[in-house]
C-alpha cells in the first residue's frame, strides 16, 4: 500500500476561499480518478493556514496511472486555473509513505 500524505499552506485568511474553490471545481474531478481520500483536513493548531489530504493507492503504479488520468481531465485543468488565478495557494508538500506492518490501513 502507498499512502500520498499532502499539505498545503495558504495565505493567511484565505482557507475558506481555497476551500471553496476546490469543493466547486477540485473535488468531483479529483475523486472521480482518485476515488474518496483517507482524510481531507484544515489544521485547527499547529501550523495553521495549512490543510492535509490523504490519498492511498494500491503501489506506485496505481497512483501513477490515476494520478495520469486526472492530469488529463479538462475538468481538472479548470480547477488547477482556478486556483492559479486566485493565487491563495504558497506552498505545498508531499510525502509517498507505506503503512507499517504491525498497523495496515483497513480500507
């Protein structure tokens, strides 16, 4: 299993609008080909202006012939222009992790 553990930082005050631009145009395209994430969370303490999503995949192949097949769809694009021309987006970090033998994610 490869888990694709992702945050995101935006601006300061701007997560609802970052939200609410990927809950109209990222969300249906994104699942479509990744299907439902492990978790889609805004950080409440911590590392605030940050937000994670969890995807998981069967192996490395798997992600990457889903991850190919959105990056295709014109539906996906418009959110991607979207969230360019908002701008609220700075900085983003991605980690392909694999569950540990003794705790496997149940799915």
């Amino acid at each position: 299993m490869l888990v694709d553990h992702r945050t995101y930082t935006v601006k300061p005050g701007t997560m609802a609008k970052q939200m609410a631009i990927y809950q109209e145009y990222g969300w249906k395209p994104q699942t479509r080909h990744l299907g439902q994430p492990l978790a889609y969370l805004i950080t409440e303490s911590g590392e605030v202006n940050t937000y994670v999503h969890i995807w998981v995949y069967k192996d490395a192949a798997d992600r990457a012939a889903k991850r190919a097949a959105m990056a295709a769809d014109p539906e996906w694009h418009v959110f991607l222009q979207k969230g360019a021309e908002a701008g609220y987006l700075i900085a983003q970090r991605n980690n392909l992790m694999t569950d540990a033998p003794f705790a496997p994610i149940n799915r």
